[in-house]
C-alpha cells in the first residue's frame, strides 16, 4: 500500500511540475475549466459529459506526453539537431490534433445549447 501511496505522490507531484513549469499545459487547463462550466450551466447529457471529459483527458495527457519527450529529447541532444526538431514537432502535433478534434467536439455539443 505504501508503495501505491508513493506512485501517486510521484505522479501528483509530476504533474504540478508540468503545471509550474509549462504555460501551454496551463492554457489547456484553462480552457478545461471554461468547459467543464459550460458543462455544468447548460446541464450537458451525461454521454455528452462523457465526450467532453474524454477529449479534455486525451488533450491534457498528450500534452504531459509532449513535455516529456521535449524533455528526453533536450536531456540526450542538448545542441541543436535537425532530428530532435523533428521529434519535438511530431510530438507536438499529437497535441495539435487532439486540441482542434476536442475543439470540434465542443462546437458540435455546445452549438445545441447555443443556438
């Protein structure tokens, strides 16, 4: 038991990290939160909370992914490296993706309550 105590410390203790130190993390949480009470104000479906709670998840777990690869990547080539560039870019892209879909999610649930 103490040993999944630990795990979580760990992990809570990681994402505060991610939060201090990476503002476009702080942006999505942001965005979460405006979300979340648009959810709660127009009392959203539940399979619609399901959606919106998906994509939020997705969205902020692959941006804690791309911090971490940013971060092996600059740990194992800290000069510049068309490679590692490209790695970040990539990286970046799962986040990209997963913002502009989530984006799309929430025009499509919100535009019934909106219009």
């Amino acid at each position: 038991m103490k040993r999944l105590f630990h795990s979580f410390k760990f992990a809570f203790h990681g994402f505060w990290l991610a939060c201090k130190e990476q503002p476009n993390l702080r942006i999505h949480l942001f965005v979460s939160a405006l979300v979340v009470g648009l959810a709660f104000y127009f009392g959203v479906s539940k399979l619609e909370w399901c959606v919106l709670l998906t994509s939020i998840g997705l969205v902020i777990s692959l941006e804690l992914l791309n911090s971490s690869i940013e971060g092996i990547v600059d740990l194992v080539s800290p000069e510049r490296q068309v490679k590692a560039g490209k790695i970040k870019d990539i990286a970046a892209a799962a986040v990209l993706v997963a913002a502009a879909v989530s984006v799309l999610i929430g025009l499509l649930i919100f535009s019934t309550y909106f219009f």
